[in-house]
C-alpha cells in the first residue's frame, strides 16, 4: 500500500552555496552545526559514450561531488547520484540548499554521510532526457547506471562504497525520467530512487495527453501553427523552451541517422505503423549498417550535417501540432511504461521509490504533475512494486503556488532523509 505523506509548505525557501565561484545567497536559518562537507568538480573524458554528442567536440562530462567534512569519513561512503532538470548544469542542487542541507543533517544525525554526485544536463538543447544510445545525444543508457559509476568507483580511492544497496538516484524535472531510465535499464545497480514531478508518462493516464498537449504549444511559440513548409522554418537555435523541450527528445528517440548499430532489433520489432526506415548496406564511414529514417514528413535538418555524420531528427507532430503516429510511436518505444513493461518489474523490485508531487494546480507547467501520478499509478498497480512507493504531497503557499521547481530546496530535505533512511536499513553487498 501507499505510503502517502502530505506536507503544506509555508514558508519561502532560500538557498545557500559555499563555493569559490559564486557568493553567499543568504540563508533562511543559522545552522546549530555544519559537517563542513566540500564541493569538489569531478568532471571527465568519456570517450565511447559522448563522441559525436553535439557540440561537445572533447567529450567532456561535467559533474559536481559533495564529499562530508573529514571527521565523518572514516567509512567509505554511500552514493547519491542526482540528475538536473532542463537546462540544470552541476551546480543545480548546489543552488537551491543542497550543500547547507547535507551539512546541517549530518552534524545532527538526521542523515548518514553520504557522497553526492550532480550531473550537468547539455547545454544545447537543455537535455536529451537522459536518454540516447550514441548519436547526437550521447549514450547516457550506457553512461548514466554503467560507465559513470565505474569511474566514480575507480577513482574515489575507496571513498564510496561499491554497493548496490548504498546507492540511490534521483533527479527534478527531466532527470526524474532520467532517473527512472537509468534504474530500469540497469537493475541492481540502484536501491532507491527519488524523484519530483517530470515527464513519467508521455502520453498520459489517457493516452492522449501528458507531452501531447505541448505540440502545438512548441509550433505556436515560434508561429508556425499549420505554416507551409513548417520544418524548414522550425528554429532550432534554443530560444524556443518548449521547442527546445522536443528537439532534445527528437535527437534521442527519433533521430534520423543513429550512427550506431540499429536501435531494435529487427524491422518486426517497430511498433505499429512504423516510418518508413532503411538499413543501408554501408554507413558513409564504411561501417557496420545502422536504422536511418527514410519518413521525411516531420524531418528537421540542417543541424549537423557532414561527411562523417548526419545529426538531423524527426518530429514527433505535424504542422498541426497533431502527434505523427510513426514517429511518436518511436517516442512512445521510450516511455516509462514501455521500458518496463519490456524489461520486467522484476527491474524494480526491491527498490525504495519516493515521489515529491505537487498540488498546486493539479495541471502545472509541462503537465508533469499528470504524468507523474500516470506513472505512480502504473507503478501501484504492479503488485510486488507497489509496497515501496512513497509519495510526498506538497503544495505553496498564497499566491505562489508549487508549479515549478520553487520549492526544490524543501524537497531534497525530504529525498536526502529518503536515501539516507534507505541506506542505513540495508546491508552492503557487492556489486
């Protein structure tokens, strides 16, 4: 059963962020005690995973790590990976409290030491959803739950614990699909999992809205409502928030040239009505052949085209803001309810999951407070999963309502002692 907590947030929050590069916000208390925790940059190379990742043309990663202050390092330490929404970098959490609130929670005890890892989200077009399997978003499916906490591992010098059990995930916004991606495609990797209101369920409880009600909303920013020739026109220069939303999401799940090997496994396994899609016999370096979409009704172009590679991306809607059922079915190929129902709940069983939802409006901004109670629906209704979702209510206060991420600095309070709770009641087991 549900284990449904309702809080009602009162007070305004305000951050605080303790690093050489940016200036001391305030505080909305003094703290009794401090760990005296450090931010420490983290960032890396990695090569496979980001190689023609756009605009990234060293294949950096950038990430932030709190690390408690020393006196409470005398065991290696469990891991918090925390995934930004759109447009969050590294210092997202940072901003809003993150380094006050582990510092004043663990020199009173209400939470473990524990390291934190903040990932930066691309800067092009926002993110990719976390998501992408080598094209022009990168391959986070292997990146995110694989190759990162690899190197984390191999680098921290027994700082954190190697363990399944002493690791979460979480993430705002975007990065709660991220997070939720991340967990499914890599099971046992991760022991808990928390999250705030995002993108869970891409077409909604009734198959017809969620990220649906955004399509024109994405043509109509840019006044292309039923233009002629809209594809030619669409901007994809990221002044356009929502539009830049479905670019990032087009680059991952309906790219026109995957550059890798074919994203499914046979013509068979498209979902119904598929595009129109070709398996060259060669790729323009000679390579082993790859999915390219041969459809062109909702092809955007122009974005990086070369010899080598081929970076455009298809649409999910058409000039209508109307879904396009071919390539929305591709869309449809990376929804939450999707992935697990092809990877099994056994994925996810065993694992701690919280929801931070918000009743201010029930309808918010992007519709993610409707595509988060879809998912935790789905979620409920698997009986072995059901038993470990908590979901956390909250709302504003007055006239500023909870529709955004305004109240995130109260919300980590809540996902650390989440984490926290959840790593010190389950013993540590290898990898």
């Amino acid at each position: 059963m549900r284990k449904l907590i309702i809080l009602v947030i009162v007070t305004a929050s305000f951050a605080l962020l303790f690093t050489a590069s940016c200036s001391d916000r305030g505080s909305n208390s003094i703290p009794k005690a401090s760990a005296g925790g450090a931010i420490a940059p983290w960032s890396h190379v990695f090569y496979s995973e980001l190689l023609v990742q756009l605009k990234n043309k060293f294949q950096q990663f950038f990430m932030n790590v709190y690390i408690p202050g020393a006196t409470f390092q005398q065991e290696p330490l469990p891991v918090l990976i925390l995934l930004p929404p759109q447009d969050g970098d590294e210092f997202y959490f940072f901003n809003h409290g993150l380094k006050q609130l582990a510092d004043e929670m663990i020199a009173d005890g209400t939470i473990k030491p524990m390291a934190i890892v903040c990932l930066r989200n691309d800067k092009t077009f926002g993110g990719y959803f976390w998501a992408g399997n080598g094209g022009g978003s990168g391959n986070y499916d292997t990146l995110i739950g694989g190759t990162l906490i690899e190197y984390l591992n191999a680098t921290s010098m027994g700082l954190f614990l190697d363990s399944p059990a002493k690791r979460g995930i979480g993430g705002v916004g975007m990065g709660s699909y991220g997070a939720f991606r991340a967990a499914i495609l890599h099971p046992g990797v991760f022991s808990s999992i928390s999250v705030t209101d995002g993108p869970l369920d891409f077409d909604g409880p009734d198959g017809n809205s969620g990220l649906i009600t955004l399509f024109d909303d994405a043509l109509a920013e840019q006044g292309l409502t039923g233009a002629d020739s809209w594809t030619e026109k669409f901007d994809t220069s990221g002044a356009w928030h929502i539009s830049r939303l479905f670019i990032g999401g087009a680059v991952a799940f309906s790219p026109h040239d995957t550059l890798v090997l074919p994203i499914v496994d046979s013509i068979n396994n498209l979902p119904d009505v598929p595009p129109t899609i070709t398996l060259p016999e060669y790729d323009s370096l000679g390579q082993q052949r790859r999915w390219v979409i041969t459809d062109s009704t909702t092809l955007i172009t122009d974005i990086v085209t070369s010899s080598d590679f081929n970076l455009d991306f298809h649409l999910p809607f058409d000039s209508l803001g109307q879904p396009y059922q071919p390539i929305w079915d591709l869309w449809l190929r990376n929804n939450l309810e999707t992935i697990l129902s092809d990877s099994g709940a056994s994925t996810l069983e065993g694992v701690k999951m919280w929801f931070g939802v918000t009743k201010d409006p029930q309808e918010q901004s992007r519709t993610y407070g409707e595509q988060t109670r879809s998912w935790i629906s789905t979620l409920e209704s698997v009986p072995t999963l059901s038993p470990n979702v908590t979901v956390y209510e909250y709302s504003g206060y007055d006239n500023r309502p909870a529709t955004s991420d305004q109240y995130v600095y109260d919300l980590l309070r809540e996902m650390l002692i989440f984490h926290s709770n959840n790593f010190e009641s389950s013993p540590a087991v290898g990898k």
